[in-house]
C-alpha cells in the first residue's frame, strides 16, 4: 500500500559493456585497432628479416653486399679466393633445407602465392610458425648468394602475423582474409619505404578487391609499418638514382616499342622458372631436405662466374640504370638473372622474385635505351631513363599488376618526372602478357596445382569435382523410331522436357526436346524421334562441375546426358544435381 509523499525512484539504463572479443570481431574501431597493431609488428619484423639478410650476408661472403665486389676473396679465408662461393649455398643449404622441410613447407618458394593461396582457399589461415621458419630461410638463402629477393618473404611473414592475431582473436573469415593483407602490406611498406606500395601490393595481388573497408584497414597498417621502418632505415628512397628527363615527345613511341619488349621479357622470366624448377623436380631423387644442398653446388658454379647474380643485386641494378656497363653485358646479366633465380627457386630455396623482376626490367631497358641511344642520339634521353621505365614494365609483365608496378617504381625511386612514359610502357606491358600469357608469375603456381584464382571461390569447389560424382541415373532413352505422338508423352511423363535418343543397336544418337517434338507435331510432321535428334553439349565422367554448370546452362531441358570414355551413355545431370554438390561442399 502507497502513501501519499512516497517518491518513486527513476531507473537509469546502464550501459552494457561490449565484450572485447565481440568488439574486434564486429566493430570498425576493432578491425582498425587490429590493422595498427598488425603494421606495427610487420615493421618490426622487416626490421629484423633486414638485419638477418645483413648479417648472413657478412657470415657468407665478408661483404655487405657481395653482387658488386667483383669477385673478392671472403676475408676469413683468403686462401680460397673467390672459390668460396661454391661452398656458401651448400652451408646455408644444409641449414635451412631441414628446417623448411620438417616445420614449414610452405616457406619454401617466392611466398605470395602461397599467401594467396590461403586467402583464396584456406579462409586467411596461414601457420603461425611460417613467420620464423621464412625469416630465416630466406636471409639464409640471400644471405649465402642465393639470386632472390626480398618482397616474397616479408609478405609471408606480415601474412602470418596478421593470420595468427586474427586467428587468435577469433575473427570471422571476412575479416581475417583483411588482416592476411594487412600482414602483407605492412612488409611491403617498411621493407622498402613505400607506404602507398604496400597497400596496393596487397589489394591487386593478395585481395585482389578494392572494397573501402578493408582498403582503410590496409592503409593503416602500411602506414604504421612504414613509420617503424623509417625509425630505422631512415626516410630516403630505396634506390639512390640521378633525376631523369625526357628530350622529346617522339620518345613515347619508343616506349611503346619498350613496353613490347620488356613485358615479353617479364613473362620469358616466368616460363624459365617454372620449366627450371619442373627440371629440378625431374631430376632430384633424394630426401627433400638435401635439396638446397646438393644444388647449391650448381648456384655456386654459376655464382663463380657470374658473381654479380649473388643475393639481391640492388647495387648491379642501380650501375645499370647509371649506364656503367656496356650493351652485351647488360644481356648478359639479363639472362644470368633469369637463369640464377629459377636454380635458386628450383633447388629449394626461399625468396621473392619481385626484385629479380625489376633487375631483368632494368638491364633489357637499359640495353635497349643504348639501342636508341645511338640510332637517335638527339631525340632519346639517357639509356638510364630506360631501364628505369623497364624495371616496372617487367614487374608488369610477369606479375600483371599495373597499379602496384607504377606506384612501386615511383616510391623506390622518387623519380616523377617519367611518370607519364612509365605508365605508357607499364599498360603496354600488361597487354603483352595478357596476349602471351594466361598466368602470372604468381598464378602459374596455383593453376598448376588446380587452383584457378580469376574464379569465383564456388567455381573454384565446382571445378574440383568431376560429373561421375553426381550423376543421377540415366532415364529411359527413347529409341530413334519412336513416334512423336509416343514421345510425346514420355517426355511430359519424365519431367526433364528433353531425353536421350539411341539407336537400335543402344548407341548414342543426341537427345531430343519436348519443344521440338511439339513443334513438329504442330507441323503435322509424322516421322520419329531419330530425324529431331539433336547434340547438346558434351558431358562426360571426367567433365568438372564448373564445366558441366556452363553445358546446362546452353541446353534445353533440365538435364543432360552422361557419357563415358566410349561415348556410351552412363548417367544424368542436372541442376539440381550441381547445386546440391555446391552447397554440400560450402565453406561455413
């Protein structure tokens, strides 16, 4: 009972805390958090992936960057002179050979594909030990001469980084495929001082989508990396080159006619390696592990008489571009490249093939701006002007990202002055893959193990599974001298709107549909099921999913015949059939 100078008492609604685990798996605020932490450690580990080429490279060869020592003795064992170089790959083969093989696979190669791999196929979900096992493959492969760069592992190891944060925070999918990229752009920028490389690095080639909130998140993350990485590399671009100008508008046809070239070059590089590595596979019969050892003999024959194919080569590139070397040395280091970092790769060793890419770009553009050079010495600018341009058009006719190889090359070089041919040379370079290639350098890798990324991740599941593991069974053919009036009402009883048609022997003749046979009944037409007979497209056991979806969405009916390697009839598809296998293979 209420009185009457009693108060009533207001409830104040309190605010429910947000669990943090729900906050960064569901909020903006969280994936941005997450992206800042991810840069942070993708700079960190550039750092110390950096110091760990640095030093490895000291502990091989006594030089800080052997490429151009010109074949000096190692200063440890003056005795052996250059000779020392046969050992160096061994060594560092009987070191990372085991350690790759027994915890992380993976960590073997270039690495991007396998990070778009994961992206693709696996959800983002990468190892969290490839990191570690990538670090020290790769700065052990570099580091011992190894012709490879640095780009593939510091993308594999932001990649793991960020797939274990999200991994261990429980993120959905959606978001930990971002963070994956995020990984991947922050190795990029501060690896190489390119913060706007980075993020797009990872949207054309790893995401390989634009979508505005992943694309912050990737910003961020380059961005926060590649303030780690000035705090130690400093703030100057990777490449120290002198500035560069064009002498007269003429000069755009010849980069053109350099986009041609270059870009064929890019895709020469990219069949050389896989036919290398195939060659490697062939030949090998001992233990994996042995691998890198047994054919770091082979790198260092060739690194004995090409010494300025060990590690990177950044300092051969840039006396390139400064016009140091004459043309038959140019091709020269042009084709050793090609040929030291398909062994280097095929052997079993770890590193990118991004700086090889613009090391090739380099010596074709420069070799070819000699060419010009001394045919229209008034009109041309320096050869250097070409190899620079050349550096992005190969990177762009192997790896076919356009967008990432013109802002990649400004920020290595600072060099906007050329901006308007490099794109030019870039976009033609592009085509002439495209027209000489199906692959990348990066896709050829998947597709060769069945894994076609230009599809959408249902086509994907779709081409993994053969017809013969749906086929329904086959409905009652109708013979060819069936009368249409009889045809008729087996085509309405079977509810498919379309049969199998066979002779009297039961071979295959085609099929025929309820929509011809009423035609022809329309028609007055008084003859049999063999005269309407028709070939719908071909469907067999061995035929993929995707395939067979593209068959019956030409044919008429609801279905289609199955036959096997003699052409004999063995089953039936349907849509029904196809859609049931896509959702029972779905991903949750």
């Amino acid at each position: 009972m209420s009185t009457g100078n009693s108060t009533s008492v207001r409830r104040v609604p309190v605010p429910v805390r947000q669990p943090i685990g729900r906050w960064l798996r569901e909020s903006r605020s969280g994936l941005v958090g997450l992206a800042v932490l991810i840069g942070a450690g993708a700079g960190l580990g550039a750092i110390v992936f950096r110091w760990l080429i640095t030093t490895f490279t000291h502990l091989f060869s006594g030089q800080a960057d052997y490429a151009d020592a010109g074949r000096a003795a190692h200063p440890w064992l003056p005795e052996l002179g250059p000779w020392f170089l046969l050992l160096a790959p061994v060594v560092a083969g009987l070191i990372y050979g085991p350690l790759v093989y027994k915890f992380a696979p993976e960590a073997r190669g270039h690495g991007v594909p396998e990070v778009m791999y994961a992206v693709a196929e696996r959800g983002g979900r990468i190892p969290a030990q490839v990191s570690a096992v990538k670090a020290l493959a790769s700065a052990l492969t570099i580091g011992s001469g190894g012709s490879v760069g640095r780009e593939g592992p510091i993308v594999q190891i932001g990649s793991a980084l960020g797939s274990t944060l999200g991994r261990l925070t429980r993120l959905p999918e959606s978001r930990l495929r971002v963070l994956v990229a995020c990984g991947a752009a922050g190795g990029i920028a501060a690896t190489f001082n390119a913060p706007l490389a980075g993020p797009f690095f990872a949207m054309e080639l790893i995401l390989r989508d634009f979508a505005a909130e992943s694309f912050g998140a990737v910003v961020l993350a380059s961005v926060t990396a590649s303030v780690v990485g000035r705090a130690a590399f400093g703030n100057t671009p990777f490449l120290d080159l002198p500035p560069f100008t064009l002498r007269n508008p003429v000069e755009y046809l010849l980069f053109v006619v350099l986009g041609v070239v270059v870009g064929a070059c890019g895709v020469l590089f990219t069949r050389v390696l896989y036919r290398i590595e195939d060659f490697c596979d062939w030949v090998w019969r001992g233990p994996e592990w042995l691998r890198p050892a047994v054919g770091g003999v082979v790198l260092g024959g060739l690194l004995l008489v090409l010494p300025q194919m060990y590690g990177v080569g950044y300092p051969v590139l840039q006396n390139a571009v400064e016009g140091k070397y004459l043309i038959g040395f140019l091709l020269l280091l042009l084709v050793g490249k090609i040929v030291a970092t398909s062994l280097t790769i095929g052997i079993g060793g770890s590193g990118g093939v991004f700086a090889p890419s613009l090391f090739i770009g380099a010596m074709g553009g420069t070799a070819f701006g000699i060419m010009v050079h001394a045919w229209l010495p008034s009109l041309t600018a320096s050869p250097g002007v070409y190899g620079l341009i050349g550096m992005g058009a190969a990177f762009a006719g192997a790896a076919r990202a356009p967008i990432t190889a013109v802002i990649v090359l400004f920020e290595l070089t600072g060099q906007y002055t050329i901006i308007l041919p490099m794109l030019t040379a870039i976009v033609i370079a592009t085509a002439t893959s495209r027209a000489l290639s199906r692959d990348t350098i990066y896709t050829l890798k998947l597709r060769r193990r069945g894994v076609d990324l230009d599809r959408h991740p249902q086509e994907r599941r779709l081409a993994a599974t053969t017809v013969e593991a749906v086929a329904e069974p086959l409905p009652e053919p109708l013979p060819a001298g069936t009368p249409l009036e009889r045809a008729a009402h087996a085509l309405a009883v079977s509810g498919h709107g379309i049969l199998p048609v066979v002779d009297e022997e039961g071979r295959y003749q085609g099929c025929v549909t309820a929509q011809a046979v009423a035609e022809a009944l329309g028609d007055d037409h008084d003859g049999t099921v063999g005269d309407l007979a028709e070939l719908p497209p071909l469907v067999t056991c061995e035929t993929s999913l995707a395939d067979a979806l593209t068959a019956l969405t030409n044919a008429p009916g609801t279905g289609l015949p199955v036959l096997d390697g003699d052409h004999q009839l063995t089953g039936w598809l349907t849509h029904q059939a196809v859609l049931s296998a896509l959702a029972s293979s779905a991903v949750p």
